[in-house]
C-alpha cells in the first residue's frame, strides 16, 4: 500500500491550504478508513482527522473543529484534509494513514494504523 501526500506549503496565518492523500497498491482503496496525523517538530504525532470507508462519518480532534474538514473521493482513491483559517500552531509535518481493516471505529491512535505516507510539510507564518 502507498500513500502519498501533497498540498503542503507556507501560508500566513488565517490562509488555507488543501492537503491530499493518494492511495494505492491495494484492490478497493476506497473501502478503507483513512485519517490525518501531524508532527511538529519536538513533539509527538498528534492525531487531526478520520473519516470512513463511505465518507458518512468523520472525526476532528477538538483544536480542528470548525477549521478542518476531511473528506475523499473514492473514484479516485484520494482523501483531502481542507485547512482553513489556519494558525501558527497548525505548523507540522502532516501524515496520512490507512488501516489493513476495512471496519470503521474511531481511530485516534497511530499504532491503530498500518499504513503512512511520507508526510508533507505546512507552515503557517504569523
């Protein structure tokens, strides 16, 4: 399985950015939950997104609410993480993961993950 980011960049504060996640190497990519995670530097990848198989449902991590939406189009086996009014603490390496089960449960721990891309890096300027 791959996963490979992109979107990331420099941005000011309060600015967007949309990350995607392309998946492949499996038959099916779409019926497998995926999430975002982030690491910034000197500290512990933190979980920021989940979303199902289906799309139907979705979890944030609190400091994202209101901010971030994931989503994906499974016709083309991509997950997206839409970041808006963006803050100087959003500044991380952001990841995208995906499990080896095809069952939804809430997922905000990367040992739950099998899977991860390479990351790609946002900045956010003050």
């Amino acid at each position: 399985v791959q996963l490979v980011e992109s979107g990331g960049g420099l941005v000011q504060a309060g600015g967007s950015l949309r990350l995607s996640c392309a998946a492949s190497g499996r038959t099916f990519s779409s019926s497998y939950p995926m999430g975002w995670f982030r690491q910034a530097p000197g500290k512990e990848r933190d979980f920021v997104a989940a979303i199902s198989s289906s799309g139907a449902s979705t979890y944030y991590t609190d400091s994202v609410k209101g901010r971030f939406t994931i989503s994906r189009d499974n016709t083309k086996n991509t997950v997206y993480l839409q970041m808006n009014s963006l803050k100087p603490e959003d500044t991380a390496l952001y990841y995208c993961a995906t499990t080896r089960t095809t069952t939804w449960a809430l997922r905000i721990s990367g040992g739950e993950y099998d899977y991860w891309g390479q990351g790609t890096q946002v900045t956010v300027s003050s």
